[in-house]
C-alpha cells in the first residue's frame, strides 16, 4: 500500500524526462512492462565496477580476523526486513545441527539489529554466528571468507557482488532483482530459487563449499 501511494504520479512524472536510466536489463524490462509508453527512452546502465578500487581495499588491514580450519561464510547488507537475516540464522541453525563445521559473518548495521542480535543467542549460535555491526571497509574481511551469500528477498544489483567477483570469492544468491544478470546466468556464482526451503538452502551451502 505504501509503495502504490508513493508511486502513484510516477507515470506523469516520467513523461518530463529525456531518458530513463535503470541498472539492469532485468530491471528495464520489469519497468517497461508497467511502462510500456516509455520503452524507447528507457535505457539500462549497469554500475561501474572500480576493480582496482576494491582491490585496494581489500589489501588494507582486515578489522576482523577469520578462522581458517572452518568454512568462512559472509553476508553484508543493511539489517532490514527484505534481506531476511531472520532466515539466514535458521538457515545456519540447521547447519549446525547438521555437523557443518562453519562460521558466518553478518556485516551491516540498521533498525533491525538489535531483533536480529536476540535472535541469533535464542538460536545458540554464538560461536557461529559474528554481527560485526557497519563495517567501513567489508573487502578485507570478504576476501578471507570462502562463501558470499546473499538470500535477500528483493535486490538491485548489489555491490557486494561486484566485489565477491572481483576478489575471487565464490556467490550463493537468491534469483532476485538483477543477480542473475550480474552473476552471467550462474558463471560468476551459484543461484536459487528464492523460496528454497531452509533446510535445502542448508544443504546448498554445504555443496557449494565442498566444491573450492
């Protein structure tokens, strides 16, 4: 109801423009198929990736030292209700009880942190599960981890998956937004289904990692 309300002149606001920029083909076709009036100014530009930037950054000195004898495994976004760290913690309940020998990282901070904090000590995953809070740099702890995985709801095409890429580490991510188009159709990383179960998806990360 809220998206509709504020989104509700948008097909007399696009008409002023020259050109409509989305990030994604995957994106451009969603919204000239609401808007089909305006296909022929939409165009779609994807976001530079500064390679040599992350790089760099990822040479820095990493805030946050990983345990090299378990599978290291990293989310970084923005604790909010559509990147679903609520199911990423029963998705790392069930690993544990599997005998999956891992540690996972939540990078980000937001409205969400505190609930998600109580969440993962009434799951017992202490000793599994890290909350870093808002990281400046993110690159040097990603490159130590051997599994990126992003099970979010809704996406654009997030930068954290420019950077996986450019620093070798391997992609587990839901079929949303433009990840598939950054992930060339499952080149660059492994995509699923968004509505997996949580015991499948357990098992999809037990797989992906057997593989590196």
């Amino acid at each position: 109801a809220w998206t509709r309300a504020v989104t509700k002149h948008d097909a007399q606001i696009y008409q002023t423009y020259d050109s409509i920029v989305c990030l994604n083909q995957t994106l451009r076709k969603k919204f000239t198929a609401i808007y089909p009036q305006f296909a022929e100014k939409t165009i779609a530009v994807p976001n530079p990736v500064r390679r040599d930037e992350i790089l760099r950054k990822a040479a820095e000195p990493s805030p946050v030292q990983v345990d090299a004898s378990r599978r290291n495994l990293v989310t970084i976004g923005r604790f909010e209700q559509e990147k679903r760290y609520d199911r990423l913690l029963e998705i790392a309940a069930e690993l544990k009880q599997q005998g999956f020998l891992f540690h996972w990282y939540l990078v980000g901070d937001g409205v969400l942190f505190p609930q998600i904090k109580e969440l993962r000590d009434r799951h017992g995953l202490q000793s599994e599960v890290t909350l870093t809070g808002a990281l400046q740099n993110p690159c040097p702890l990603l490159k130590q981890c051997d599994l990126m995985v992003l099970f979010s709801e809704y996406e654009g095409t997030p930068v954290t998956i420019d950077e996986a890429k450019v620093l070798g580490v391997p992609v587990l991510a839901n079929d949303v937004g433009g990840i598939r188009e950054q992930l060339d159709d499952g080149r660059y990383g492994t995509i699923v289904s968004a509505d997996g179960s949580v015991k499948g998806s357990a098992q999809r990360i037990i797989s992906v990692c057997e593989r590196f």
